[in-house]
C-alpha cells in the first residue's frame, strides 16, 4: 500500500501560542541600575523585506555583567531575558539597560552585548547571533568572540546609536543576501 505523500510541516501557524507569555517591550523595569536603552529594527528575509511572523528571544547580563539569578535579581524585576515579536513590517523594538562586560572564554572580558535568538516560520533550529554596541570601540575591539568573526562581518553585529536620540539604538537582522548577519553555532 503506497501513502499519498504530504508537503512538510515546520512550524506552523499556531507558532505564537506557546511564547505568547515571554513577550515583552521592557526587558528592565524602573529602578534597574544601568543606561537606559531602546533597541529598534527589523528582521529582513534575503530580498530585504520584513519578516512579520519571527521572534527574538533577548538574554543578556545586567549593567554590572551579571546574568539573572535569584539573589541578583531580588526585587528589582530584571529577568534579563524576553522575546519580541516582530509586526507586519517585521519590525520589533524593546527597552532594556545596556549591559556590563561578561567574562568568556579564558576569562576574557568579553565586550557589553545581547544574545539573540531568532525564531521563525520555516527554521526547523532556531538561529543565534549578538547585538554589540556600536559605541563601545575599546571594549568590542578586544572582545573574544568578535575577534573570531571576519573585520568585514562585524558590522553585522553592531548596534548604532541614533543621531539625535542618544538612547535609542537601530540594529537590523538579515536572514540572507549581501550584509547577511553573523551567525553563530548554537
């Protein structure tokens, strides 16, 4: 007995369901020591058109490079972790602190970042990449993980300061094409 064959499934469209509760805009609450920051841009498919049914999902430290534990994050409401959904543009934008340095691999200081993780329709595995500050130079330019991306990729991973609004951040993800952003294994 042969079976029809049927197309693939990936995701699907019930896709927001299960991560609907960890959305969020404000990733740091009031109170939350650090510089206050708003993260805006969007998530572009190979043709650079916006992708309006991905996720980010955001983990950092906090502004001392701490990541979220209990007693750390005792009444100041900082999970240091969230996702946002893009809209119909494929645009997303959250408020969060910018972070402290972290130590990575050997101990080295790594320079202040996000890590994002991006889901979507189509990806079976979700993918995984970083947001850096632009304005950070000293700090991003000895930064262990940057170091092993190409010079000419890591602009990919920049975050800029918008002229005119020192607190606000643009920073944009392409899945494809020429300024494809840096990747990492997961």
């Amino acid at each position: 007995m042969t079976l029809p064959v049927t197309g693939s499934q990936t995701v699907g469209p019930f896709f927001r369901i299960g991560m609907a509760q960890l959305f969020r805009e404000e990733f740091a609450p009031e109170g939350v020591r650090g510089e206050r920051v708003t993260i805006h841009g969007r998530v572009l498919d190979g043709d650079g058109h916006g992708v309006p049914d991905a996720q980010i999902e955001i983990w950092q430290a906090d502004s001392a490079g701490r990541y979220f534990d209990a007693e750390s994050a005792e009444g100041t409401g900082f999970l240091g972790f969230g996702r946002v959904p893009t809209n119909e543009r494929g645009e997303f934008r959250f408020m969060t602190i910018k972070p402290g340095c972290v130590a990575g691999p050997g101990d080295a200081m790594q320079a202040p970042h996000l890590v994002v993780l991006v889901f979507m329709r189509g990806l079976l595995r979700h993918l995984v990449t970083r947001i850096y500050f632009g304005d950070e130079t000293a700090a991003n330019g000895s930064d262990p993980i940057l170091e092993l991306v190409p010079a000419e990729r890591r602009e990919t991973l920049m975050a800029q300061r918008e002229s005119g609004n020192a607190a606000t951040f643009a920073w944009n993800l392409r899945l494809q094409g020429d300024d494809e952003t840096v990747f990492f294994e997961a």
